[in-house]
C-alpha cells in the first residue's frame, strides 16, 4: 500500500478514536456539548447512547489499525472498514447533519480511493 493511502487511513482511524473520546468522554462536558450543539440537559438525557455509539466509533477506529497493521495483505480489512465509515457518515448525514458527510464520509471515500489505487 502506498505511504499517501496509509496516512489517509491513519487519519480517518485517528478521527474515529476522536469520536469515541468526544462521544464516550465528553458528551456532557464543554468539548462534547460545543461539538455536537447541544444543551447540557439534552446531553446528559442522551449520554448513554452516545457511550454506545462512541464505542462503535472505537471498533471503526481498530479495524483500520488492524489493516493498516496488515500491509498490503489488509487491503481487503482497510476496504471494508472504510466503506462502513462511509455508510455510517451518509446515514448520519441523512438522518441527523449534513456537516457528518464532510467530517465522516468524505475523509473515508479518499481514503477508499487511494487504497483501490494503491
């Protein structure tokens, strides 16, 4: 795998341990109620689902270090989370901001990118 599609799939892996700190972490505090626009009333009624998802963030986050850890041989590790991330980043999108498209999806499909053409 090429050293520019490596560092794009570090990264989106990075962002996606980033959720889970803001998510798992921070929901209720500063950092999570200016990231996600909330009031602290809302986050701490929402706290718990947002535990949830953030620990799905942190599997998102694992599968791509594991095919990162893999080389060339987690091509097919690497394709398969990153497309998840997009899914998860459009469902988003659709459903809850369209800024996820910009911060989730759009990160992962260059990522995607670069791995297929690597």
């Amino acid at each position: 795998m090429s050293t520019v599609a490596a560092i794009a799939v570090g990264l989106v892996a990075l962002l996606h341990v980033y959720f889970l700190v803001l998510e798992m972490f921070l929901w209720d505090k500063p950092a999570g109620l200016k990231a996600f626009g909330q009031t602290l009333d809302a986050a701490q009624a929402s706290k718990v689902l947002a535990a949830n998802q953030g620990l799905y963030n942190g599997f998102l986050a694992a599968g791509l270090f594991w095919g990162l850890g893999l080389g060339a041989a987690g091509t097919s590790v690497k394709v398969f989370f990153l497309g998840c991330v997009i899914v998860a980043g459009v469902f988003g999108a659709a459903t809850t901001s369209r800024k996820i498209l910009f911060v989730q999806a759009l990160p992962a499909a260059i990522a995607l990118v670069l791995v297929l053409l690597s």
